[in-house]
C-alpha cells in the first residue's frame, strides 16, 4: 500500500524506509522535497548515503521516476559521499539551471571525488551546447567552469575527468590541452588524452591512436581501439582484426565496435567470420557490431545470411 507523504517522513525519520517506500519521493515539488531532506539530514551520513545510492539505482533502472529535487538538495550535504552520489544521481539531468551548481562543486568542494564527479557531468551540457541543444551561456558556463579548473587541478583524477569532459569542445584550446596530456608523465593522463583524442571526433589523431594499439598497457589498448572507432579511422582495421584475439576482453570488445564503426569491407568481413567464431563472447559481441554496421553502413541481412550458410556447408563437408 502506497504511503501517504506524511507517513513517507515518519519512515525515512526511522531510518527504516525499504527500496519500495522511496518510490514515493519520485516527482517530489521543491517545498515537499525540502521537508523531506529536512528529515534526512537527521540521520546518519551512511543511512544518507545509502539513501541516496538507493535513489539513484532506483532512478537508473526506472526513467519514470524522478528524484532531481532531492539530489539537488543532497549537493550541499555537509558529506563527501552523499555529494558524489547525488552528482551521479543528476547524471541524466539536462536542466541547464544545473550547471552552476555542478560548476560550483567543481570549483569549491573539499573533495577530489566530488569535483571529478562533477567535471565529468559537467561534460554532457558542453556535449549538449556542442550539438545546439541549449543556448550558449549554459554553454560557456560550463566549459569555462572546466577550463579555470583544469589549470589549478590538485589531483590528477579530477585533472582526466575536466580533460575527458573538455574534449567535447571545439574550442581551439581543446587540442593543445590533449597533446599536453599525451605528453605527461602520468600514464593515467596519457589514457585520458586517449580517450579524449576519440571524444574530440578529429582524425588529426589518428596516427597516436593508432600507435596505442600495442600499448603494454591494456587500459590504454582498449581507449585506442575506442578512439578509432570514435575517429573512423580507417588505417587502423587490420590492427583492429588482430586485437579482436587479444588477451583482454574488453580490449577484445573494444576492437569489435570499432570495426563497426569504420565502416568498409575488410571490417565487414571480419565481423562476419567473428559472428561464426566458437568463442561465446566474440560471437556475441561481432553480432551486436555487426548490426552496429547495419545500423551505420547500410543493410548486412542478406550478406550475412549468405555467409553463415556457407559456413556452415563448408562445416558439413568436414
């Protein structure tokens, strides 16, 4: 039986609300949503922060419930851990009227996990602003918040999250901050400009991506493979083909969806012989790519039916 509101603030004022209780916060007006938060801030910061995790698990798998009052509220919460979740909590949130409270944890907050947390959902209004969906000074609020932190970065965490969230831009700046990263002595960075070089859609980056394809590293292999795929980068496919038997899988997965999203025939045909492979994974991953191609590069259906029977014959004569 659904809780009346009232009822709703006596059980969060126990600390004994259950996952199907908290429903009831979903769509809350300002006034409500204070008097509920009121409520919240009386508990301890783990049972707060247990709230406000289970808010936004709850929220991630539902899209009709909304808890964006609350979380905004939870922003200003005096505990590291309840900012963060609420920050993550708002991850889907496009209201511009967002972005200066984002650029104020960016800017002000105590703790690296919070201003990482917030350069990084800082990124979707300068995705957003990059595509004309809102107007420019939410725009230019956001990336300026993101470019005055990038200089006075304490952390390198935060410094990749303001890096990854800035390569959305087209500002001219963008690139040389990303060739600087490249350069640094961090490896931790030199992946986030990786990443960022993908992001930044420019095939100017092509060959560096292209060059961490036999990275050591397999972190690095698999935002290289990515960026390829980002980029289209079209010189890479045959290192692509080869890293699709690498030893990591999600280096394996990243190679895949690359293919998918160059484009041409040799990739073609490699997604098609992977979707025959024997190994669960490939297969089921060159099948999502494969219709990731369809989707991209125009209809596969009738190739990849005449493919698979003949490999199927070939089988048959074994």
């Amino acid at each position: 039986m659904k809780l009346s509101f009232e009822e709703l603030l006596a059980v969060l004022e126990s600390g004994q609300a259950a996952r199907t209780d908290l429903y009831g916060l979903s769509n809350l007006d300002r006034a409500q949503a204070e008097q509920a938060w009121a409520v919240c801030t009386g508990l301890s910061d783990d049972a707060r922060y247990q709230m406000i995790q289970e808010l936004a698990d709850i929220a991630a798998d539902d899209f009709e419930v909304n808890f964006g009052e609350l979380f905004r509220l939870a922003l200003e919460d005096e505990s590291a851990d309840v900012r963060r979740m609420a920050v993550e909590g708002l991850w889907e949130d496009e209201d511009v009227r967002l972005v200066p409270q984002l650029a104020a944890r960016l800017l002000e907050d105590p703790s690296a996990a919070v201003r990482s947390a917030a350069a990084e959902s800082l990124g979707r209004f300068v995705l957003l602003g990059e595509l004309g969906k809102i107007r420019d000074r939410p725009y230019s609020q956001a990336f300026q918040a993101l470019l005055a932190a990038y200089d006075v970065a304490d952390s390198v965490e935060v410094q990749r999250r303001i890096l990854e969230s800035l390569s959305y831009a087209s500002d001219e700046v963008v690139p040389g901050l990303i060739e600087a990263a490249y350069r640094h002595a961090d490896e931790r960075m030199r992946v986030s400009a990786v990443f960022a070089m993908g992001r930044n859609g420019d095939d100017r980056w092509g060959p560096d991506v292209m060059r961490e394809l036999v990275s050591p590293n397999p972190e690095m292999r698999y935002e290289a493979a990515r960026a390829c795929g980002e980029i289209e980068f079209k010189d890479a496919v045959e290192s692509l083909i080869e890293l699709v038997e690498d030893v990591d899988v999600q280096v394996q997965r990243a190679s895949l969806w690359a293919l998918s999203q160059i484009g041409g025939d040799e990739a073609r045909q490699a997604l098609l012989a992977c979707s025959h492979s024997n190994d669960t994974l490939i297969y089921d991953v060159a099948r999502e790519a494969l219709r990731e191609f369809e989707f991209l590069h125009g209809d596969l259906s009738a190739l990849l039916f005449d493919f698979l029977e003949d490999q199927e014959e070939g089988d048959n004569l074994e």
